[in-house]
C-alpha cells in the first residue's frame, strides 16, 4: 500500500517511486539469499519481469560482497512467466565457456528470479480481466545453481538437462501482453489463451521429447512441472497430453499455496520435485511454461541423486 495510497492517483504512485520500491525490496531479499554465501558464483543471471534499475540489485550485490573481479552479471529481463528457459540457455552457454577457457568450473552459475507482482496489480481496478490478474499473480523469489556435472555437490538431489525447446504459436502476439506504462506494468490477457497454447502442445512435446530421447512408455510415466497460469492452463495441459493428476500435483499445489510468481514459479516446482522423496532417481521431468509472444518453453530433465 506504499504504492497505492488512497491520497494518489486511483492508480497509485508512479513508475519511478514503483522503481525505488523494486530496489529497495529486491536488494533486502537478495542479501537475504547470500547471507552464507562466501564463494562467489562465475556468473550470476539476474530474472525479472516486474522492476528494472541501473546498476541492478544483482550489480550492487556484487558490489557489497566485493566480488566484482569474480562474478560476471547478466540480465534476463521482461520475458514473463517463461523466462526460466532463456535463462537456462544463457547459463548452460556460461557454464561451458568456463569449461573450455580453463575457468573455475566448481564455482558454476547461479540464477536469481526477483518478482513484484503486486507492484503492478491496482487493488482499485475492479474490471473483470484485472479481477482475474489480481486473484492469480502473487510475489516470488528464488536463487539456484547450474553448473557441470564436477560442480555438484553428491549429497543434494538435483536435475540433469537433457533437451530444451522454444516456440511462437503463429497469430498470437496480442493474446498476451505486459506493457510497461506511466504506472508501472500493465497486463493484457485474452480468455482463448489456453486454447491457443492446446492447439500446439502435443507437437511440441512429442518434438522436444525427441530432443531428449525420451521413448513414449518414459514419457508417458513422466513428472511434469507446468507453470500454472491460472488453473485453466492446468487443465488443458491435463486434458490435451492425457496425464493423470499425479503427474500434475505439484504444479496445482505451488497455485494453491503460492500463487503464479511470474517467472519464479517453476524453479518453485522444481525446488518441491527434489524435495519429494517419493519421485526416484531416473525420473524424467517435463517442464512447461508460457508467456507473451505467445511463447511455449519446455525442457526435459532427469532427477539424480548420490
């Protein structure tokens, strides 16, 4: 409510004070995260959607720790909900330079997701699209490692990337929309975007599963963690690649419990999948998200265990 202050515009405060929040919030959480930290990552990859500044809060973080010969920082910006992807590109492209110039492979990359949803979300709009937005978006933030196989550290459970995918639905760029605007971000949300996503979701999987080469039995058994836009999305999914819900029961309680986080939801997911003792080592894991374009990414992983 530092933003939407009744004594302001029925839209609250402007972009520059939204801003300063987003610093001043972002650089308390990411303190937070490497409190403990005394080994500086090679390179730390910075994911938002919700606030930018200059220098970023993961370039004045670096700079309090005094890692600035160390750590190389990069931002993944305004790509929304499946930026997740780009920003596993991006690390695994840095984790192999290091593997070829002779870097310090163990140090490996981290990759931090920082995301303000509710600085965007007016508690005064009340149409029917804002009501949807504001009931399903929420606040989230997370860090992770990604490195080669010598950076691991045999006693935590982790993912092994097998294959990675991206795609454009044709005819779709106004289905989904977030605009930067003179009061911070605005969403645009189309009500077929589901639909649009169904009718070219079987060929993306079936193409990234062979990527992957994942056999049909394999896929079929497979774990997927699909961002929930929205509990619609969900069920698409469900429907339209014949899962049953266990396969999906991570992905509906990280809705339920927290809501969708932008582009910090599905490193939630996958935080709950290593946690869960129940999925075996071997299991592969099909991983799902979508955003502004419209854009469908996928990866398939395998979880691995000491």
């Amino acid at each position: 409510m530092q933003v939407y202050r009744l004594d302001e515009q029925p839209t609250g405060v402007g972009a520059l004070e939204r801003t300063r929040f987003f610093t001043r919030t972002v650089e308390g959480v990411l303190d937070r995260l490497y409190s403990e930290c005394r080994t500086p990552p090679t390179d730390l990859l910075h994911v938002t959607c919700t606030g930018y500044d200059s220098p970023s809060a993961a370039q004045r973080l670096v700079a309090r720790k005094g890692w600035g010969a160390d750590t190389r920082v990069f931002h993944v910006y305004h790509m929304g909900c499946y930026a997740t992807f780009p920003a596993l590109r991006a690390a695994g492209a840095f984790v192999a330079r290091a593997g070829r110039d002779g870097s310090d492979l163990l140090r490996g990359t981290d990759v931090v997701h920082t995301e303000i949803c509710s600085l965007h979300l007016s508690p005064l709009a009340h149409s029917p699209e804002q009501l949807v937005v504001q009931t399903l978006f929420a606040d989230g933030f997370i860090a992770y490692g990604v490195g080669a196989e010598a950076s691991r550290d045999p006693r935590l459970p982790a993912f092994e990337l097998l294959a990675q995918d991206e795609q454009i639905v044709p005819d779709s760029t106004d289905a989904m929309t977030w605009t930067c605007s003179d009061w911070g971000m605005q969403m645009g949300l189309l009500r077929d975007v589901p639909e649009r996503i169904a009718s070219v979701l079987v060929a993306f999987v079936d193409r990234l599963a062979r990527r992957a080469g994942l056999g049909n039995q394999e896929l079929s058994q497979a774990v997927y963690a699909v961002h929930p836009g929205g509990p619609k999305i969900l069920d698409q999914v469900c429907e339209v690649l014949r899962l049953d819900e266990a396969q999906l029961a991570c992905s509906r309680r990280i809705l339920l419990e927290r809501g969708n986080m932008s582009s910090a939801t599905l490193p939630h997911v996958w935080m709950e999948l290593l946690r869960d003792t129940q999925i075996a080592a071997g299991r592969a894991i099909v991983s799902l998200a979508f955003g502004p374009g419209l854009t469908i990414c996928g990866s398939i992983m395998r979880k691995v265990t000491s």
